[in-house]
C-alpha cells in the first residue's frame, strides 16, 4: 500500500497513479531520419481505425501542419543563440536510474505551459494497466527537480541522457522544454502513487527530428526514464510503453503514430519498444548517436 504522501519517501508531491518501465535509454530529441536498414517494404498499414491521416508507409505528407511553418517562421527570427527548445539536446526514449542526494539549486517557479499543442497531456488523467493505475503528471520543476536529477546520475542513465551531474544541469534540460510552446511536456510517471519513471511527451513533427525522416503531421514522439532501482528488470517497460502510446492514441485522435528513437546500442530500449507493439522502422544516423526509428502505428495496434 503506498503511503498517504505517496511521493513522501522522495521529496516530490506528485498525483498518485502510474505504471511503468522499460530496460533502458535512447538519446537525444535531435533525432531519427535516413534508413540504414530500414523495413520500407513493412511501413504500409492498413489505416482501418486511423484518426489521422491515411496510409502509414513512411512517406512524406503532401501537407504539412500549419504549426511547421510558425516554427519555421519562428526559428527565422530568433538572432540571440539561445538554445531553443526544439534544439539538439541529449534525450533518450527509454531508460532507467539511482539515488545519489546533492544541494538543491534555486529554480524558478515555472508552471507548465497550457500544451494545446498536444492536446493537454494534464487533462489525460489516470489509467487502468496490467501492474496498476498510471498517470502522466507534468513536471513542476520546484517539486520534481531532485528527484529527477538523482534518476540522471546513475550510470545507465546518463550513458544515454547525458544529464549527469549537478542538478542544474537537470534543471537547464526541463526549464528549456517547459519555457517552449508546448512542443514538449515532460512528466513524472506514477504507478499506484509512486513516482518512478521520467517521460517526455513530443510533437516529433515540429522538433528537428522532423528533419530526420519522413515525418506525418501529429507525429508523437515519446522518451522515457525508469528511475527507480527496483522497477528495472521486471518486465515493465513494454507494458508501459504499450499503455503509454496507446494513450496518446486516443487522446490525440489526429496523431496516427507513436515515435521513438532509443540508441541501437540500447538492446533492453529496443526490446521494451518491441514488446510494446512498436516495429522496427529504420536504423538512422543522428548528430549524437545511431538509433533504431520505433513506430507503432494507430491501424496496427490491435494486431502487434
């Protein structure tokens, strides 16, 4: 039973409901594009319940969204070299980390931004899985921010984040998403009221892994940190994954996939990915690594 603060044990106070894991990280939100082994001849679905948008081979869309071109015009004007949100930065797309305590920096107040842009991943509310309740809460940065960091620094984790060390290196890395448009929404994942995996929910169609590979309009891109020693190895991060992207299916009904990119190096990522419905898609060159392109698709998700 977990305990009436259920996030007491951490220092985070963070909703009580969650599932997750998965064996693994990938890398960097700059992401996915060129096939290098790609399975063209398997990227053509059947889009039989699709919400958005007609067949699923990995092809281009004709039409792109009209939010492209506000950040295309957006990027266009920013002269001040600031890193941007939608900037390279290293995150992976599943993963898992440790405990260590350090001081805690100062931050700012900052309250998520309202993510129209993804349909208010805060309204998604709790979910019935196999291992328990889950629920996607958006970080606060002030509440969360020691917990995270401590998950960034252990080994297997920062082998694929690279958000290793103080925590305002953690701090930097959720500050730029959360002072974005609403691009993209990390959150804290709480199984039966414990926090214990790290996600960033993403428009892969209006980040630069949009110019990686043949991007549809609603793509959404999904990373993922299992935090907490003891949920690693048990099998849960494809039943995460699973319940994660199919959420994002019906609550985003004009998104016809899920993304993920995890490091080809990643095999437990990969295997977790695989395990959860997502198809291999294409081996693809990224600035910071070589990553598998993972997609599970609305008109196939009953049949993987």
């Amino acid at each position: 039973m977990p305990p009436a603060d259920p996030t007491a044990h951490t220092g985070t106070a963070v909703p009580a409901t969650a599932d997750v894991n998965t064996g693994a990280s990938s890398n960097a939100r700059f992401r996915a594009g060129s096939h290098a082994g790609s399975s063209a001849g398997v990227d053509a679905d059947l889009d039989a319940d699709a919400g958005a948008g007609g067949p699923c081979e990995d092809t281009m869309d004709l039409r792109l969204p009209d939010e492209l071109f506000a950040l295309i015009a957006d990027e266009s004007s920013d002269n001040h070299g600031a890193r941007r949100p939608d900037q390279d930065t290293a995150q992976p797309s599943a993963s898992i980390a440790p405990t260590r305590e350090a001081s805690v920096p100062s931050v700012p107040s900052l309250v998520p931004v309202e993510d129209d842009l993804l349909d208010r991943v805060a309204d998604w509310g709790p979910t019935d899985t196999p291992v328990g309740v889950f629920q996607l809460v958006p970080v606060r940065v002030e509440r969360d921010l020691p917990l995270v960091s401590r998950w960034m620094n252990d080994p297997a984790a920062a082998a694929f984040w690279g958000l290793s060390g103080s925590q305002h290196v953690t701090q930097d890395h959720v500050l730029t998403q959360l002072a974005g448009d609403g691009r993209s929404v990390p959150c804290i994942g709480v199984l039966d009221g414990t926090p214990m995996s790290y996600w960033e929910i993403y428009r892969a169609d209006l980040d630069p892994l949009a110019r990686r590979y043949p991007a549809r309009p609603h793509d959404t891109g999904l990373h993922l940190l299992i935090g907490a020693v003891a949920d690693r190895g048990r099998g849960l991060g494809g039943l995460l994954l699973r319940d994660v992207a199919d959420l994002v299916l019906v609550r985003r009904p004009s998104c016809a996939r899920v993304i993920a990119e995890p490091d080809i190096r990643n095999t437990p990522s990969i295997a977790a990915f695989l395990t959860a419905g997502f198809r291999f898609s294409a081996e693809v060159d990224l600035p910071d690594k070589r990553a598998a392109l993972m997609v599970r698709d609305r008109a196939l998700r009953h049949l993987l």
